[in-house]
C-alpha cells in the first residue's frame, strides 16, 4: 500500500494578499509541486486544511504517514 503524506495548505483570506491577490473568497492552497513531488516518491499527497478543532487535526494525523510543513 502505497504510503499518505500530508501537505499543510497556506491561506489567502478574502480580499488578502497573496498567490491570488484580491480574492473574492478565503481559499486553501499549496503549491503543486509538492502534490507531484510526493507522487513521484510513489506516494499519495493529502493535503491538510488549517483547521480550529485540535481533535480534527489529530484524527487526519492519524490517518496519514508523514507531513510535508510547506512555508518558510
């Protein structure tokens, strides 16, 4: 079975600054080279919204394999 990692998303907030400037909605978004670097691992990316509750951030964590942290 082929192994999930995860890949933490960035937020544009409504409006905000950003890779989509001036969006007209709050958006998720991660780069896709990450999707297809873990692809070309022989992997399957998932990616991980920011979320508030931490018993959804642990019930996601432990269904997957690894994390990529993206950012700086």
């Amino acid at each position: 079975m082929k192994p999930v990692i995860g890949i933490t998303c960035a937020l544009t907030k409504k409006g905000g600054m950003g890779p989509v400037p001036t969006s007209p909605e709050t958006i998720f978004h991660v780069s896709a080279d990450y999707c297809q670097a873990v692809e070309q691992v022989d992997a399957i990316p998932l990616l991980i919204p920011i979320v508030q509750s931490s018993a959804t951030l642990t019930r996601i964590l432990e269904n997957i394999d690894g994390v990529i942290v993206t950012g700086g």
